[in-house]
C-alpha cells in the first residue's frame, strides 16, 4: 500500500509486508525515489524514516469505521511490547515521550480507492476492498489471530444520543487540548482517536476513576489507572497505552454520557475508584483499626461489667461486715479474760483498737 495517511506516527507512510513476521512502514515517495510533489523537495533530502513491526506484536486490531466528524475510517493496532521509534530525538528518549509507540493509528478517506493486494508465493486470490479492510484481511493472513480484531458494537455500549434515536457508539472526550472520541469496543478494550491515538485493554485496568461528577460541571473526566506489568514490562492485554502503573486522562466528556459510560465500566466488572488496590489496603487497614477500636471498647466492657457485677452483688455488704468484725473482736476479748484472769480493761480496750486498726482495712481492701 503506497501513501497510507497515519496519525501515530505522524505522515504519509508505504505499507509493506514481508517474510520474518515483518510490516514495514517507510516514509512515502515515488517510485524511483523521487518526492511525491515539488513542495515536498526538502523532504526528499531527509533520511527515509522507517519502522519495522514484528506481526507478532500485534496484539489488537480497533476498526473504527463510523467517527463522528470525520469522513473516513480509523485503524489502530495496539502492540505489545512497544517499538522504539528510530527517528525519536535525544530530547525524545531521554523524557520517554515519543520514543516508544504502543499504538499505530492510520486513517482511511471514505473516498480512498480500493486496493488490490497480493503476498508474493501465495496461492491465495488477490486481497480487493477498501484500504482499511484490505490492510485487516493482510494482517489476517500475516497470522493476526480473528480474536484480536475489534469493533464498536451498539448492543454492548451505545452513547446518550441513542436514547433519542441518534445512535452511536463513542462519547466525545479531550487529551489535555487534543479533542476526540473515545469508543468502548465490547468487553476487550476501550479506544480513543485522533490525536494521540489510544488503544487500552481492560485487562490492564486497576481501576477507572469517574472525576468531576459531583460539581455541577456540564462536563467530566475519565481517568484510567493501569496495572504495573509482571517483570516490568509495557503492560499486559491488548496492547496500546500499555504505560506501567501509568494514568490515562480523558477529559471534556459531556455529563450526559455519565450514565451509559458508567453502566459499561461495571458490567465489565471494572473497579470504579482512585486505585482498587489502594483501596482495598486502605480498607482493610481501616477495617484494622475498627476492630483494634471495638476491641478495646468490648474491653473497658468487660471491665464495666465486672465492677457492675460486684456492686450488684447481693452478699456485698460493708456495713454488715464491720459489725460481724466487731462481735468477733468482742468475743475473743470475753475469751482472753477468763484465760488472764481479767487482766487490765484498758489494755483489752487497746487491743480491740489494735484489732479493728490492724483487720479490719485489710477486710475492707478484700473489696
């Protein structure tokens, strides 16, 4: 395919396929090597851009064929792992933007001509059609497995405008000031075209945060968190903006997609909230000290209790206690004067004392 338009990566590239499991994308020109018009002389004198991908690392094929606003079909291909982009700047690699793709994105005028296309030592018939679903049926016999191709589907999602009987099956959505649409495709993964372009699968999602709704904005945001790959790799599952531990934002989305966006994400099982593992630590340490909290308070209970239960007690009875003391007390005085002979009141008087001082805190302390 000659002069394919792609929006990740930016310009007009020639599309090849060739034995090795490779696609190849070379920066467009004329045979012969000569620039496809005079303006694009300057061009001619830069080194021929070119991006090998392995068949193999297609892991997703989005068709987009019905884009509010554009009069052409859009075709993503998620990759895993990610490419390095050769013709990245220093500056590029260095900050990790731009220097790796996850996703190729082309686009496909409704009024391009149809292809003809045939791999060389092939038995099979030529492949015919519209250019994006020649380049799908290529990548089909390239060994691209029929699972890994995706496409809206009105049953499964179908945006606010459907209830009026407009239909569709994206939302309008911005990243940072890069306005779009995002499509929930099925139960795989959830795309999102022009500019940049995005193809995350669900698999790979932590959680998805619904901000904003709460604050009266005609508007809010869609944040995606992703998991943090096994092995520190670019993320699992459909492959496309597969950024480890990474946040996708998209944003401007009209508050009357609210409702369906939200009633998609759940029936899909997606946990909803800042970070379903943060959240769920948190709980359970909130859990923990709940219980830390009840366990104390079951403790000063219990200890409530047994002080209740002394003084309900009916056999507590100080006042009877003391007199019982006393008796006792005068008895063994009775006692010890017959054995003395009587010996000294006062000093039986000092021992009685004696005995109430010294027995009868030791009893009361019992208590």
């Amino acid at each position: 395919m000659r002069g394919v338009s792609f929006t990740q990566p930016w310009g007009s590239f020639d599309v090849a396929f060739f034995p090795g499991d490779k696609l190849v994308l070379r920066s467009a020109q004329r045979a012969g090597g000569k620039p496809a018009s005079a303006s694009a002389a300057a061009a001619a004198a830069a080194p021929v851009r070119e991006l090998v991908v392995p068949v193999s690392s297609v892991r997703a094929v989005a068709v987009l064929d019905a884009v509010p606003e554009e009069q052409a079909a859009f075709v993503l291909l998620g990759l895993k792992p990610a490419l390095a982009v050769p013709w990245a700047s220093a500056a590029a690699v260095a900050s990790g933007n731009g220097a790796t793709l996850d996703c190729l994105a082309l686009r496909v005028p409704n009024s391009a001509p149809e292809e003809s296309l045939s791999f060389a030592g092939s038995d099979g018939p030529p492949i015919r059609g519209n250019r994006a679903v020649a380049l799908c049926v290529a990548l089909g016999r390239a060994g691209v497995p029929p699972a890994a191709f995706l496409a809206p589907d009105a049953a499964v999602f179908s945006n606010a405008a459907a209830g009026g009987g407009g239909g569709g099956c994206s939302v309008r959505a911005a990243v940072k000031a890069s306005q779009g649409h995002l499509f929930p495709l099925g139960d795989r993964a959830i795309a999102f075209v022009k500019k940049p372009a995005f193809l995350v699968s669900l698999r790979s999602l932590r959680a998805a945060e619904l901000a904003r709704v709460g604050t009266g904005s005609a508007s809010f945001d869609l944040l995606l968190h992703l998991r943090a790959a096994p092995g520190g790799g670019g993320g699992g599952g459909e492959g496309g903006a597969e950024r480890e531990g990474k946040v996708v934002e998209f944003g401007q989305i009209p508050r009357q997609e609210l409702a369906p966006l939200r009633k998609w994400l759940e029936e899909r099982g997606v946990p909803l909230g800042a970070s379903a593992e943060e959240g769920a630590g948190g709980g359970k340490r909130k859990a923990a000290a709940t219980a830390e909290e009840e366990s104390d308070d079951d403790s000063d209970d219990d200890d409530e209790a047994s002080s209740s239960d002394d003084e309900d007690d009916e056999d507590f009875d100080p006042k009877a206690d003391a007199e019982e003391l006393k008796a006792q007390d005068e008895a063994v005085k009775a006692e010890d004067e017959e054995e003395d002979g009587g010996e000294g009141e006062e000093e039986g008087e000092a021992g009685e004392s004696s005995s109430d001082d010294d027995d009868r805190p030791a009893k009361k302390n019992k208590f």
